[in-house]
C-alpha cells in the first residue's frame, strides 16, 4: 500500500492518495457552486414559470433519477473502458454549461429541459469519479476518503447558495443563474489539471488479479446479494427525502422567507451536510454501517420542521435536512466499495445510485404531491418510508451484511 499522503511507488502520479483526495475535493467545491448554487432557487424559479408543487417535485425529481439511473449505463462504460479521467471531464463540462444557460431560459420545459441536462452531466461522470475516489481509499480509508471528498463538495455547496443569493436580491433569479459560469470555468480547468498531476489513480490501491487460465482480462463477477439488500434498505430511506426543490417551493409560495433569504436556508443545509460527512465517515472507519441509522430519523423529522410556516423550524430543518444528506451522500457510498470487488466498482456505483435515484424520484413526486394535500401527510409519509428503512437496515447490521462490510 502506497504511504498516506505520498506518490505511489512506480507510479507516474505526481501526488499521493491524500492529495489526491483533497485535490478532486477542490474541483468538487468549485462545480458545486455551481450546481448547488442552481439548485437553491430552482424549486422558486420554476414557481415564477407556473409549475406546480406537484410539477417541481416531479422535474427535480426527474433530474435527480437522470443523475442517477442512468448510471445503469456510464458505470459499466467506465468498468468496460477504463477511461474515467475522460468521462469525468465530460460530466463535468456538461454541467457547467447548462447551469449558466438557466440564465436564458424563458419557459418552463426550457428550464425543467436544463435542470435534467444538468444531471446528467452528473451521471456521466460520478461513477467514474467515485471509483477514482475509491482506490484512494484504500491507502487512507473509504470512509474518509469520501467524507473528505464530501466535506469540501459541500463547501461549495455552502458558498454557491450565498453567491446565487446575492445576485437574486440585486437582479432576480436571471443573474442569479447566469454568475454561475465563473466558476463553472474554474472547475473545468481545475479538474482538467488535476488529471495532468494524477493520469494512474488505480496505483493508489492493490492491483486487480485476474483469473488464472484467462488472457490477463479481468473476468467480470456478480455483484453480491449483500449489496442489492444494502441497496434496497438505501432506497427505502430516500423514498421518504424530500428534494429541497419542493421545500423552497413551500417557502415560496407560503411566503415564509423573503426569497433571497431561500438560497441561504440552502447554504445551511450545505454546511450541515458538510459537517455530518466528516463525522459520520470517521465513525463508519471506526464502527462499520451501525452508525447510518442516525440518518434515519433524522430524514423522518425533515418534515416538521422544514415545512412548518414559523421561520425559526425552517433554520433548523434546514440544518436536519443537510445532515441526513450529508451521511447519503458520503458514507452510504462508502461502504459501497467494501460490498463488491474492485473490477466492478464503477458499475457497483452506477447501480447504487440508479436504485437510489429511482426511489428519489418516486418519493419528490408523492411528496409533492401529498404537499398539494396537506403537510401531515407528507410527514406521515416520510416517517412510514424510514421505519421501512428500519426494517431493512437490522439484517446489515446483525446478519452476513455487516461481516462483509466491516472485513
């Protein structure tokens, strides 16, 4: 194993796994600020358009879907190739392009046809980013690897929400949009050199063996039935996670928040997210899966705090609502890489994510749905969606499940 914080040996890397980690942190952050910086206000800029709760829940819920399902397709594609740098960089590009073109767009679908292209710019490269991100780990751990990497996405996430929010109380939600391309283009450049420093990051981890009697190709092998629970239990728990397109929505047509104050409730659920990534990842090195079931109650009480009309619940739903995303988001991934075998962590993650995004999907469109019904609805919904996650997360933790995660 290669020493933390330094080049592998043999390696035409120019920076060790930490750096490496730190690095791909940096360009997360400045695309983050970008497309989080977007989505504070795209739940209230398609209100100005004429959607629905029921219409923004569906569209970001199908953007969030593209960012995920169609991960079915680029994971395998980079297993397959191998090219991960490449496909990072186009995910990339796509991203920080159609971000700022929101500035131009004077319909709804041209807005919900952007919101959709963003994502997939997401889809096109997280398989390959995270199985990059993944070999790093296995000189410095998976579960700081990914909450470091987190952490400093969600510092962008933090700043992109305070940008946006400045430019929406001098010029409305246009500017707001359109500032986005400054740092969309130091992002693109940051990763583009990123891969200049780093053009091998598979020698960061232990080389993958083939079988013997082949021709040196890696044989594929299935994923393990462990994983699709794991799946399955992660699913049931975003079921039940409202989209925060649909919670700026209600803070916005109930007028709850001055709306330049929206984008800003956004940026607290940033840096919670951020903060729970770094806690929750060390906590997942030290004690394995035990410890994500905090995220479970957590998502349950996102409702009665984030669409109440008293000011004060909305600031802290905000902070519950960035929490229980920043422990999705990091350590769920995470154990990802110990569940199935190296050849097939790109397609692993393409998977995970398209179930999770299918049940995001589903679960932003009934909750805004229910939304247009009535708010304990929507509440009793999260909590039935997290008690099912509940149901599935003991077999991880008490079964064969967790011996695979925590070897």
């Amino acid at each position: 194993m290669a020493q933390q914080g330094t080049p592998v040996s043999g390696s035409s890397n120019r920076i060790g796994p930490t750096g490496f980690v730190l690095a791909f942190g940096v360009v997360s952050m400045l695309a983050d600020v970008v497309y989080e910086g977007a989505r504070s206000i795209t739940g209230p800029f398609l209100a100005t358009l004429g959607a629905s709760g029921a219409l923004v829940g569906f569209i970001t819920g199908l953007g969030e879907a593209a960012a995920l399902v169609l991960r079915l397709a680029t994971g395998p594609l980079a297993d397959r190739t191998r090219r991960y740098w490449p496909l990072t960089i186009a995910g990339y590009a796509l991203t920080v392009v159609a971000v700022p073109v929101m500035s131009l767009a004077a319909s709804l679908w041209q807005a919900a046809a952007l919101v959709v292209a963003e994502r997939f710019g997401k889809a096109v490269r997280t398989p390959a980013r995270d199985t990059m991100l993944a070999n790093a780990g296995g000189s410095i751990g998976h579960g700081m690897a990914f909450a470091v990497h987190e952490a400093l996405d969600q510092v962008g996430a933090f700043l992109g929400p305070l940008l946006v929010a400045l430019m929406v109380a001098v010029s409305g939600y246009h500017l707001g949009f359109g500032v986005l391309a400054i740092p969309g283009a130091l992002a693109l450049l940051a990763v583009v050199l990123l891969r200049r420093a780093v053009p091998a990051p598979d020698h960061y981890d232990s080389p993958v063996r083939a079988e013997p009697g082949g021709d040196g190709q890696v044989t594929a092998s299935r994923l393990p039935r462990t994983f699709w629970w794991y799946s399955a239990f992660t699913a049931a728990s975003m079921l039940g996670f409202a989209t925060f397109a649909v919670i700026s929505y209600h803070l916005e047509v109930r007028r709850v928040l001055p709306e330049p104050l929206i984008p800003v409730v956004y940026a607290v659920a940033m840096a919670a997210a951020g903060l729970a990534a770094l806690g929750s990842g060390a906590l997942y090195d030290r004690f394995g899966l035990r410890g994500l079931v905090a995220a479970l109650p957590l998502t349950a009480a996102v409702p009665f705090l984030s669409f109440s009309t008293e000011a004060a619940l909305v600031w802290i739903g905000a902070a519950v609502w960035g929490a229980s995303l920043g422990m999705h988001e990091a350590t769920f991934r995470a154990a990802v890489a110990k569940l199935v075998p190296r050849d097939r962590r790109a397609t692993a993650y393409g998977v995970f994510t398209a179930v999770y995004g299918t049940a995001w999907l589903a679960g932003s469109t009934a909750m805004g749905a229910l939304y247009e019904v009535s708010i304990p609805a929507v509440a009793a919904f999260a909590v039935g969606t997290q008690l099912v996650a509940l149901v599935l997360f003991v077999p991880l933790v008490w079964g064969a499940g967790a011996r695979a995660i925590e070897a």
